[in-house]
C-alpha cells in the first residue's frame, strides 16, 4: 500500500512538471538523547539547544507545509518529547506514513501510549549484532534492550523495521548474518545507509568512502541472494546504487529537514543556513552549489536521505530497470557504474558554529524578553 500510494504521488509531481518535490519530511523535533553515539553529529550541542522543543503545532505546519506523503520522525531521541504520541497520531490522522526511529532504550515504557496502525512504523535503531551495535553505540547492554523492544512492539501488532548505518568496521560476513537475524524476528523490513561524516561527530576515522561504500555493499549483498533474502524499506535502485551500480547524483530537497533551527538548508545531513518556511527552502536553495561533484562536503556522501528519492524517480522513469533487480537480485561483480566528475567541486565551508551562535542569541533574547514582561506585569499588579 506504501509503495503504490507513494508511486502515484511521484507520477503526479512528474506529470505535473514539478522538477524538486519532498519524498519524506525528515523531522527532528529535538536534538536530546540518551546515547552519545560514536558517528553522531547532534548532540554536542550546547544545552540551551538540546533542551528545545518543536510543538505539536511546529510539527503539523512542517507536514502541510511540504506535504511529503510520509515523515521520518528522528533526532535525538524522539520517545523523551513529551507530545511525541500527539504528533504521531496527528500524521496519521492526516494519512500520512509516519516512521519513528528511536534507540528504543525507552520503548517499554512508553509504548502503550501508541496504538498499531497500518501507516505507522516503529523504526529500531541496529547497527548490527550485539558487538557491532554495542560498539557503534558506545553503551554495552543496547543491543538487548532494543531487540526485547522490537519484540514486545511485534507482540502488540505494531509494525517494525530495524534501521542500520554501516561504517568501516562493518564485516560483510557478519552483517550479513545479522540481517538473517532480523529477519528470524519476524521484523517487517530493514532500512540500510553507510554513515555520513558529519563535521561534528565525535570520530571521524571511522566514515566509508565511495569505493569502500559499493565493495561493502556487494559484499554483504552477496551473502543474501543478491539481496533477494532479505526485506528492505528501500527502492531496490537505491540499493543497486550502493552496490556501485548506478550512477545518480542526490535529489536533497527529496527529504527535507524541519529542526529546532527551522528548515535546514541544504538537506537533513548538512546545516549551512535555516529558513522559516518550506518554500523558502526549495525557492531560495542554490541547490548547483550542493551534491557529489560539486561540492567537496558530499564527495563521500551515498545516503539514503540524498539518493533515495533519485533512485525513486529512476525507478518512475525507467521502470524496466526494476526488472532484472527482481529476478536475479543486485548485481555484487563486476565493473562499477561510472562516477561522477569531481574536477570541478568547490571546496568544503566549515559553518556549524555560525547558526549555533545565531540560535544561542535568538534564546538568550526571548529569555530577556520574558523576564521583562513578568517584571512589568509585577509592577502593573502593585
């Protein structure tokens, strides 16, 4: 049902004549977490940032606002926002597809505030086995919480997925093992990216590159029937791609970022400015200045959130693709699909402080501003 309501939307924005269109509004409305995990670039954020909150009225405009058929609800850590079942309920009383990811960490304890439905995915944070997440999330004993999770929210009808990032640690032998795990748990899908480096994750020795990227990806693929063993949530093109068999360039306005900030300019993995509305984002992006090949901060990038919905397109435009992928799975040898030229990509601008110091102003500013109301509204009431 996802996939077909999903496609007849694409088919509309084509034959519309639209070129940029939303996919998934990726949300995050707050940066808090409970884990510091290794290859995460949100939480060392000073706590005057961390303690915001988007509302459940933010988090409705940002879904009219763009009208994506489906919002990817991350963070952060989504379970400690106290509206959390509101916004929820609120997506799906609007139809639309709503995945919550979350490290499950709180899962137990507040699952009975949501109820099953079929738009409605748990998305559990599993990068890999025990060892592998544990690693991956610098806390020992993760793993078996988030796995008890999956399996009490499956026990309540609750559809589930298991959302993984690959790093350059990955074994292929073992990922591949622990997708067939996933899939003995009766888990209804896997979503699958390599890890973005972001400029201010704690550690950054441990990102793929581009041909590290496909040879990792053939290499678990072919443990699993070219892919063919496994269920994923993802366009098939966009997991040939990452084999290194398609060559695309990112479509970032295909899942854009509403945050605390506002609309993250120019995509959910890179914050180099914030606007307040959505079609200041798609009007006013220079989006020739963003990409692999045009800018060095993307040279790496292969994610989900930036090819995803170029492979959805591909697989709109040319569907005959999707047919050999369906018989005989990924392609895992091989040349690679050609690259993109890099020749001529600008060079990377280190912004990150600049809006952390502009949001830090604009809550130092309403906190003064509030100070001085309650002092007038005292001085009235004497």
């Amino acid at each position: 049902m996802q996939m077909a309501r999903i496609g007849s939307y694409v088919v509309k924005q084509h034959l519309s004549g639209k070129k940029r269109y939303p996919l998934v509004l990726m949300l995050e409305p707050l940066f808090r977490c409970n884990l510091a995990c290794q290859g995460c670039g949100k939480i060392d954020y000073p706590d005057e940032i961390l303690n915001q909150r988007l509302s459940y009225e933010d988090c409705m405009k940002a879904i009219d606002e763009c009208g994506a058929p489906a919002v990817s609800i991350a963070g952060g850590e989504p379970l400690l926002h106290r509206e959390m079942p509101q916004i929820v309920k609120g997506y799906i009383e609007r139809k639309k597809f709503v995945i919550l990811c979350t490290n499950a960490l709180l899962l137990a304890k507040k699952i009975d505030q949501y109820e099953p439905h079929d738009n409605f995915t748990w998305s559990i944070h599993l990068d890999g086995d025990k060892g592998m997440h544990d690693k991956s999330v610098c806390l020992e004993g993760t793993y078996d919480k988030a796995v008890a999770a999956l399996k009490l929210a499956k026990s309540k009808g609750f559809r589930t997925q298991i959302n993984c990032t690959l790093f350059n640690d990955a074994d292929p032998e073992r990922t591949a093992a622990f997708f067939d795990d996933v899939m003995a748990m009766g888990c209804d899908g896997i979503t699958v990216s390599p890890g973005y480096a972001y400029e201010r994750a704690p550690n950054q020795t441990h990102f793929l590159n581009r041909e590290k990227t496909k040879t990792l990806f053939r290499d678990v693929l072919s443990r699993g029937n070219g892919g063919k063993k496994w269920k994923f949530t993802q366009s098939e093109l966009f997991l040939d791609f990452l084999a290194g068999n398609q060559t695309y360039e990112c479509s970032p306005w295909s899942m854009p970022a509403r945050t605390v900030f506002g609309w993250q300019k120019p995509c959910y993995l890179l914050g180099e400015g914030y606007v307040q509305t959505f079609k200041e984002l798609i009007e006013g992006t220079d989006w020739d200045k963003y990409g692999v090949g045009n800018y060095e901060k993307c040279a790496n990038c292969m994610v989900h959130c930036g090819f995803e919905g170029t492979a959805v397109a591909d697989s709109v435009n040319k569907p005959y693709k999707l047919v050999p992928l369906a018989l005989r799975g990924i392609k895992t040898d091989g040349a690679f699909a050609p690259e993109v030229d890099f020749s001529k990509q600008r060079p990377a601008e280190f912004m990150f402080s600049r809006h952390v110091e502009h949001k830090l102003a604009e809550i130092k500013s309403a906190k003064v501003g509030a100070a001085n109301t309650g002092a007038e509204s005292t001085e009235a009431a004497e």
